[in-house]
C-alpha cells in the first residue's frame, strides 16, 4: 500500500520563551497555502498557589509558508509549576493540534 507523503496544508506549534519570571506561551502557525481559520489555544498552569485556566481563540489569516503567531500569555514562571498548552487550529477542511512540549520549559 503506497504511503503519503503529501505535506500537511498546516503545521502549529506551542512556542514558550522565559523571560526573568515570566513565561510567555504563543501559538504559531505555518499553512502551506495562503488563507485563513480559527484557533484556539488553551493554558493550564498549576503549582503551590492553585491552578488557573486561560483560553483565547479567534481568527487568523496566513500566507504560505509564513509564521503566523496568535494567541499570547504571560504568567509567573517558577520551576516549581507545571505548564501545559494545547492549540486547535482549522484551516479550510484541516483541523491540526498540538501541545506545549514540557521539555521547552525549563
């Protein structure tokens, strides 16, 4: 059986960058195709203090292989936390997700 090996008409990720003791969490997408659809990014945080829930979403448009960032938090960082982050992204008839990888956190 022949195997696929088409790209995908859009890839996404979860970007986290540290900055003093902050953490900013941004989803970035990259379509192959010029066009636009909606996304949703959804944060999770918990450590000591408790736990807290952001989530955004909304529109976006893309230029073929451009990166398209959306969405934007910014949180207390401390090692001691636990970060988690997942973006849904549809784009025409394709719908794609992904995760923070925990790894990038540090």
């Amino acid at each position: 059986m022949p195997v696929d090996h088409a790209p995908s008409a859009v890839h996404c990720e979860v970007d986290a960058v540290l900055s003093g003791d902050h953490i900013t969490l941004r989803g970035v997408i990259t379509a192959a195709r010029d066009g636009g659809g909606s996304y949703t990014l959804a944060v999770d945080k918990s450590g000591a203090a408790g736990t807290s829930r952001i989530k955004q979403g909304g529109a976006f448009s893309a230029v073929a292989a451009q990166r398209v960032d959306v969405g934007n938090v910014v949180l207390d960082y401390s090692a001691a936390n636990r970060y988690a982050a997942r973006l849904d992204v549809s784009f025409g008839d394709v719908t794609v997700q992904c995760d923070l990888d925990p790894e990038t956190v540090k």
